[in-house]
C-alpha cells in the first residue's frame, strides 16, 4: 500500500486544479456545481474529507474502491486501492470559490508534507445538478464487515441472511459509514461480544447489556449494539452535529426508544454500563480512561479503539493503571481495537 498504488503524491508545482474552468459561465448556469475531488488513500481519507469539508457547506462524500460481489448484491471495499473523497460547492461568486480551492489545495500540500500517506492531486470539474444529485449514490454500496454485521446505505436493498444484524445508515457524513479501519475494528469486537453473548446477556445478572457509546459520531456503533441485543444505549459526543447524526440514524433504525443520544463526554454520570465503546483516538483515551472506568461496571467489558499500533502499549498501560485487564485484541492494517475487562469487585 505503501507504494502509492495509484494515487500519485501531488508535485509541489502541481497545477492549479481551477485552470481551464470559465466560472463566470458557470456562475450564471442555473443547477451548475463545482466539484472538487482527490483520491486518497483509506488512512488519508478522514483528514482529506475534513480539508474539503471546509470549502464546503454540504459536506463531502467518500467513495471507496469496491467491486460487487454475489452477483452484485453485495461489495467488497478494496483498501489497498486509493477512495475517491468529493465535494461539491455552490458557484456564487467566483472569487470565493477560488480563494476556498486555493486554501484546499495548500492544507492538501501541508497534509502531504505530514508524510500521511499518499493524496492526489485536487482536481476540479463543472457538474451539474441534475446529473449528479443521484448518481453519488451508486458509489455506497451494501457493505459487509465482520461475519454478521451489514451496513446498508438508506436507499438500497439487501437480501438479509438468517444470522445478519442490518444497520440502515445515511453516509453523508464521512465517519461512521464503516468506512473507517478503527470503526470496522470496533464492529468485529462488538460482533464477537455478541457472539459471546456479552450485549443481549451481558448484564450482571445476565440481563440485556447497558452500554455507552463513547465518542459516538453517526452513532454506528450505538446502533450495532442495540442490534445485538443491548437494553439500553447512551450515546454522547462532543459535537452536536455528532449527536444529531447518531440521534438521526438510530431513528432511521427504529431504535429510538433503545438509543439516547446527548452531548457529553465520560464520565457520563448514568454508570454503571455493562459495556463501554470508545473509538477514539490513544491520546485521548487515556485522558477519558478514568472517566470511562467510573462509567464500567465491576465485571464489565469496555472496547477501545482508533489506537495506532505505536500506541497501543501505551494505551494497555493507561488502562492497566486503573485496573483493567486486556483480554482480545483486533488489528487492521496499523490500527488496534482492544477488549478490556474490569475485574469483578
Ligand atoms: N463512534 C463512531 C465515531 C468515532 S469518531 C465510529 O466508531 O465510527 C470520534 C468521535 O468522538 C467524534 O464524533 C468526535 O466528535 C468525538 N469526540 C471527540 N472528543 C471527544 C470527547 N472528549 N468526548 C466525547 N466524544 C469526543
């Protein structure tokens, strides 16, 4: 992966993305869009998102490289093929939209200087409207993760088989589709918890599990563990767009009356949970660890992931501290999930 395959890494004399385009036409064009897009590798693709979401209001769509499989019912996402991250911006004045590509274009040049992985060039392109105000759906497909668990977007179909927990998910936001190595991480660990029946028995009575979602984002895995079997989920995040997002999608998965979505952080102050999610980042775990401890019940099972594998000691060590014991880990390309456990009092 490490070889770029693909996405060339942009020449620090790299083109400027807009030559060629007549934006005053544009402008005056009813239904007219300027897209802006950049292929980027997987691990890229959350910072690549984030710089493009910042010259555009509507947000950005990400587009893995997939192919169908089973007779195109399904997909697999190739990650060692770079994702396609687009936005689209409304062509108002053509002096904004050019000082919002110019800024785009250098943060992407800082990005790369990062020595993040590989990022295209910034390339940009009239479309309009009509043409486009469906056609970015055909690139989510359904997706698969683990052995059970199935993502699928909002507007397609999935022939579901006996065993599939099926999470109905709206990706207009970048993170939380799935996408993401430490989300699909923490999926696997949740789906082997639910193997083990430690969500619909993973109370310490061996009732339904409560659980905390820390961090929740679209609310993914809120929805995957209510799915599984928990009594109770309490979502909380500390962004309010983050919040409306899970609280929309559990709605979406008619699982209102099982999710509750606020803004917070952990300690939650609702202790004890039977299960603690954290798909973070290492850094900020370890801040949070006490808190999340306080939040885990004696017994109790918490998954922390978004740990690159550089810190993954640390993050053990973090936790040890406070008593925990590391009892499963996951790992995708340099990402680790891990399951700790609490030792009962
Ligand atoms: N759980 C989702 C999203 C993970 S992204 C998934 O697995 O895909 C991490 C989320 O943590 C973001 O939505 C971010 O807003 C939130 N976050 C960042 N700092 C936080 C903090 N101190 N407390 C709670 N949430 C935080």
């Amino acid at each position: 992966m490490g070889d770029g395959s693909g996405a060339a890494p942009g020449p620090a004399t790299a083109a400027d993305p807009l030559a060629g385009i007549d934006l005053a036409a544009a402008a005056a064009t009813a239904g007219a869009w300027l897209e802006i897009s950049v292929a980027a590798d997987h691990e890229a693709v959350e910072a690549v998102s984030e710089i493009l979401s910042r010259a555009a209001p509507g947000g950005t769509s990400v587009e893995p490289a997939f192919e169908l499989v089973e007779d195109g019912l399904a997909a697999r996402v190739d990650l060692a093929r770079p994702a396609i991250v687009r936005a689209h911006l409304p062509i108002l004045d053509p002096a904004v939209i050019r000082a919002a590509v110019a800024r785009a274009d250098r943060d992407l040049g800082h990005l790369q200087a990062f020595g993040m992985r590989p990022i295209g060039d910034l390339t940009a392109a009239i479309v309009l409207e009509a043409d486009w105000a469906n056609a970015w759906k055909a690139h989510f497909p359904v997706l698969r993760i683990g052995r059970r668990i199935v993502i699928r977007p909002t507007w397609r179909r999935h022939r579901r088989q006996p065993d599939d927990i099926v999470l109905a998910l709206d990706p207009g936001m970048a993170f939380g589709t799935g996408l993401h190595p430490t989300t699909r991480l923490c999926l696997a660990a949740l789906e082997s918890l639910g193997d083990r029946a430690l969500v619909d028995h993973g109370g310490a009575d061996g009732a339904p599990a409560r659980v905390l979602d820390v961090g929740s984002g679209s609310g993914i895995l809120s929805i995957a563990a209510a799915k599984l079997g928990a009594r109770e989920v309490l979502a909380v995040d500390v962004d309010p767009i983050a919040v409306e997002a899970s609280r929309a999608n559990a709605r979406r998965n008619r699982l209102s009356r099982v999710i509750r979505a606020r803004e917070g952080s952990a300690p939650s102050g609702e202790g004890p949970f039977d299960v603690v999610l954290a798909n973070l980042i290492a850094s900020l775990l370890i801040t949070l660890a006490d808190g999340m401890v306080t939040d885990l019940r004696p017994g109790g099972t918490l998954i922390a992931s978004g740990i690159f594998l550089t810190r993954e000691a640390g993050v053990v060590e973090g936790f040890g501290a406070r008593g925990l014991v590391l009892v499963n880990r996951w790992e995708e390309g340099d990402w680790v999930a891990m399951e700790m456990r609490r030792p009962p009092s």
